[in-house]
C-alpha cells in the first residue's frame, strides 16, 4: 500500500464513523447511561427584549411603556434597545428611560 491508499482508506473510514460510527455511540451511551433531568417548577428564564429603534420618537415612549408593564418578574427581565444614528431624540428618549429602570440598556 502506498502512502495516498493509506490516506484514503482512512479518511474513508473517518468518513463512515462520522455518519454511523458516532450516532450508533452516542445511542448506546444514551441507553446505558440514561439521564433524566428533574423539572424545577419554579425556574424562570431571564428574557431580553431587543427594540431596534431608528428615529423612533413618536412611538418609543409607548413601546418602553409597554415592555416594562410586562406581567413578568422584573429580575428577570432586561430590555434591550438599540438605536442607529437616530436624528429625532430617540436616544434621549431612552437614556431618560434607562436613568429610571435599570432593566432598560
């Protein structure tokens, strides 16, 4: 066997482990070694909100009021707002917004 058959019959062989190989492992490793995990009823997700804003002005103030009325623990909460190049007051709208509740960036 000369040295480009060596190299073929192994990226060959990589070939069909990566296609059947590893799935046939990782089914008998799931089956021998079952994980179940415990369902925590009292976890909550931290949700972040992202508000892309371009002179949005007129409406800004309505959306930011919305989102922080959310029915949502506040903790877990961050809103997100982000505003490119916005000619109309957007960004002062929002920094105001963002002085009063630290969940607004």
């Amino acid at each position: 066997m000369n040295v480009f058959e060596i190299v073929a019959a192994a990226a060959l062989i990589l070939l069909a482990y990566t296609y059947f190989g590893y799935p046939l492992l990782l089914g008998l490793l799931a089956r021998l070694f079952p994980w179940r995990p415990r369902p925590d009823a009292t976890w909550e997700p931290t949700v972040s909100m992202c508000v892309a804003a371009y002179n949005a002005a007129a409406y800004i103030e309505a959306k930011l009021q919305s989102l922080v009325g959310q029915n949502y623990p506040a903790d877990k909460l961050e809103i997100l707002v982000y505003s490119d190049g916005s000619s109309d007051g957007t960004e002062s709208i929002v920094a105001a917004w963002a002085q009063r509740d630290p969940r607004i960036t």
